[in-house]
C-alpha cells in the first residue's frame, strides 16, 4: 500500500493553508521517536548529564512549525530537539551532537541545551527566558531586511518571570517586530508548582504588554495549528507580536530521572525514601522549633501528593494519541512503520559511532 505523506518538512509547510493532520501525525511521531531514542540512550550511558525530553510537547511543536518557511527564525529553550526535528533537521546529526560525538550537527559541543542549525535558522540555549531576546534580534533583523519573515520564541511558563523575557516582550510591542512567543505550560517548575511562584494570568501579562494573545490545548494539534495560525500571519503582515499560551503535559517530568516521576511510578519505594529523609530532618539536632518542624514536614507531604495527582491525572493528554484518531488506520500504521524503521536506524548508527560510556550512565543502568 502506498501512502501519500510527503517528505517536505519547513517549505512545504509555510505554504500550506489549510491544516493536514497526516503531515502533523507525521511529524510528531518523528519527533517521539528521536526523543525516545534519546531517552533511551541517556539510561544507556550515551548521553552526558542531564537530558530534558520534549516528550508531550509534539502537538505544539508540529502545530507551530508547521506555519514557517525556511527563512523564518526560532529561538529555542533546553526542550530543542522537537522544534529542530519538526523544521527538518536531520535526526542522525542531531542525536550524535547530544552524545557528544565530533560527527554531530555541533561537532559535540552543543550537547542538547544549545542545538543549533543556521541553514534552518533555528538555535537553542538553556538559560531560562534567554529564547526571549534571542528572538526579538532575530525579530528585528527580519522586520529591516525581510519584511514578511517572523521569529518564533520557545519557552515554558516559568521563563515568563524572567527579567530578560518580560523585556522581550516589551520591546517587541514598543518596535511592533514579527515576533511571536510560544508559552509552554506545563504547571510544574522542576518541582516548584508555576502557581505558587507566579503572579496573576500569563496571558493577561502578556496583552499588558501590548502583545496580541492566543491560546491552545497543547495536546491538541490542530488547536496549535490555528491559534498559531493567526498569530504568525498577523506578525507576518508588520501589525505587531503575538503570545500564544498552550498547555501541555511531560510524562518525563522536568529532566530523566525526575523526583516527582519516581514517586507517581514507584510510590512505595519513594515514598519509603522521602519518610526516611524526613524522619532523620525532624530527629536531627539542628532541627527548627517543634512547630516550625511540623509546618515544614506537611507543606513537603502537601506538595508530593499535589505532584502526584497532576502526574497521574493528566497522563491521558498524549498528543499522538489525539492526532492518531484524526488519520485513518492504514495511514498511522504506514507512518508509524516509515518513521520507526527511519529513526531506529539513525539511533542504533549514532550509538555505534559515539560509543558508551559507563560513567554517563545513572544508577549502573546499562540497558
């Protein structure tokens, strides 16, 4: 059986008018299978330090990318891999840089904080908020040399309390640049909840600032796709920037091996540990006053089960799942197959070039 899904990625997209739910479920499966990979590869020992999978992010990564041409630009936060692999780039390249192989796209010195592509115009850099002003200079070379070009800024809802962001957002309402910020909420600040160290509505701050605003469910790829829509054909026509707000969910949590994870997967385990760490803090000498020891002991029981019911109970919002049912059958399953075998080869090539290595791996974890 032959499927119709085209193999153009960026300039295919801009082009496109109305949404294509095979090019989206396209483009997301190759995006979870490379951050799959990746996953895997971290627990392997491939991969230096920490990694922050994109993982739940696919419906607003396709969803937006799917709006650019080759000559817009994006500037990304430590979650690049998704937006670079929706763009085109190539998995193989990208999947060696994280290992940290001479051969990648980076020539190893990027790892996975700091991918960067100039053919795509399209760079990484794991400062929170710094994708903010990255973008708006992007913003304003475009709106002086290509007018009709736009910049798109990739960041999570923390990096909205970021000095450097909120002056992104000014100066791209004062300069009305081409320039629209892409607000990743996934209600989690590492294991911080983002409403206890947030004031008032992001998206209210944001149209405060003179931003033209939009919302989205993030696990809703054809919500993306029409709230980014508008926001970019807005910016591409000199009438100011955008701010779109999406919701999303990372089954990973913040990085691999995340607390909060551990604990919805193996409560009794964890748990046992955190009652442990408790027991020895409230049994040691320099412990507070009686009372203060009590507060500070239900506020940390308090923010566990919190973390525990957002993991679990919002598990079900798979982008790919929701984009699988929008396709028929034969389609995702030829999809699915192309991309698997694809991004399977790219992963076991990387793996032999870069070769493991036993200190990288956590925990002794060689699988």
């Amino acid at each position: 059986m032959t499927v119709p899904v085209s193999d153009g990625y960026a300039c295919s997209m801009a082009k496109r008018q109305a949404f294509d739910p095979v090019q989206a479920y396209r483009t997301m499966m190759r995006i979870r299978l490379v951050e799959e990979a990746l996953v895997k590869a971290w627990a392997a020992g491939y991969v230096p330090g920490e990694y922050h999978s994109g993982i739940g992010e696919e419906g607003i990564n396709a969803g937006v990318v799917m709006h650019l041409s080759d000559e817009d630009a994006m500037a990304l936060d430590h979650r690049g891999t998704g937006p670079l692999i929706a763009r085109g780039a190539d998995p193989l390249a990208l999947m060696l840089e994280v290992m940290g192989s001479e051969e990648g796209m980076n020539a190893g010195r990027a790892g996975h904080m700091h991918l960067m592509d100039p053919e795509l115009h399209a760079a990484a850099d794991g400062i929170v908020g710094s994708s903010g002003p990255l973008a708006v200079g992007h913003a304003i070379a475009l709106q002086r040399l290509h007018p009709g070009r736009v910049a798109i800024a990739f960041h999570g809802e923390a990096a909205a309390n970021q000095g450097m962001m909120m002056e992104a957002y000014n100066l791209a309402a004062a300069w009305k640049l081409p320039v629209v910020f892409v607000c990743k909420d996934n209600r989690w600040s590492i294991t911080t909840a983002s409403a206890d160290v947030t004031g008032g509505n992001l998206v209210a701050r944001a149209a405060s600032f003179g931003l033209a605003t939009a919302e989205a469910r993030g696990e809703r790829v054809d919500e993306v796709y029409a709230a980014a829509g508008k926001l970019i054909k807005r910016a591409r026509k000199g009438r100011g920037p955008g701010f779109l707000f999406v919701t999303c969910h990372r089954p990973g949590g913040h990085f691999e091996g995340d607390p909060i994870v551990r604990i919805t997967k193996d409560p009794i385990t964890q748990s046992a540990d955190l009652v442990r760490e408790l027991r020895t803090g409230v049994q040691g000498r320099e412990r507070g006053a009686t009372r203060d020891t009590i507060r500070g002991v239900s506020e940390i029981v308090a923010r566990s089960s919190r973390a525990m019911r957002d993991w679990t109970g919002v598990a079900r919002k798979d982008p790919l799942r929701r984009a699988r049912k929008a396709i028929p059958e034969p389609t995702a399953r030829y999809i699915e197959g192309t991309e698997s075998e694809a991004i399977g080869r790219a992963a076991a090539t990387a793996r032999r070039k870069t070769g493991s290595r036993s200190a990288f791996a956590p925990d002794g974890d060689r699988t």
